[in-house]
C-alpha cells in the first residue's frame, strides 16, 4: 500500500517553510531530491505567487516529481501565470 502526504500553498516559501516540513516530516535530501521510505507526497498546488523563493520551490517540487516521489498539480497561481506567458508571447 501506498502512503501519501498531502502539501499546498507553499506560495514560494520553499527553505523557510517546504523543506523544513519535508525535513520534519522524516523526507531525506539525496541526490538533489527529497524523499521517503514509505511515503510520498502530492503537490496540490501554488508554488508561485509570494515568498521570494519561487524558483527554488518550483526546483523541489520539480526534482521530487521527476524522480517519482511526489505527484503534483497545478494551482490557480501556476494557471494564472501560464495564462498570462501566453497571453504576452502573442
């Protein structure tokens, strides 16, 4: 069986808030990627927005995902700025 621990609303506060709560929550860093024995975790989005540490945010989840120990979806803040990037590239 599967276990998953459910996070959102990071809102760009990836070393203040994120990775202590990974770190408290028995997450190891290896290979540039955080992860667990049993558990996995599942982004439920907003990344981005405030914070001041969006790209390093958008870097855990990112690592955590490719490397199959976190699934995650996107936020109405990650969907606001995809539709804004597209919106101004035409």
């Amino acid at each position: 069986m599967q276990y998953y621990d459910i996070i959102g609303d990071v809102h760009g506060h990836a070393a203040t808030k994120l990775e202590n709560l990974l770190v408290k929550m028995d997450y190891k860093l290896v290979n540039d990627t955080y992860q667990h024995e049993t558990r996995k975790v599942i982004f439920v989005g907003d990344y981005i927005d405030r914070g001041g540490e969006e790209v390093k945010t958008i870097h855990i989840v990112r690592n955590m995902v490719k490397s199959g120990n976190a699934l995650a979806i996107m936020g109405n803040h990650e969907v606001q700025c995809h539709l804004l990037r597209n919106i101004e590239s035409r």
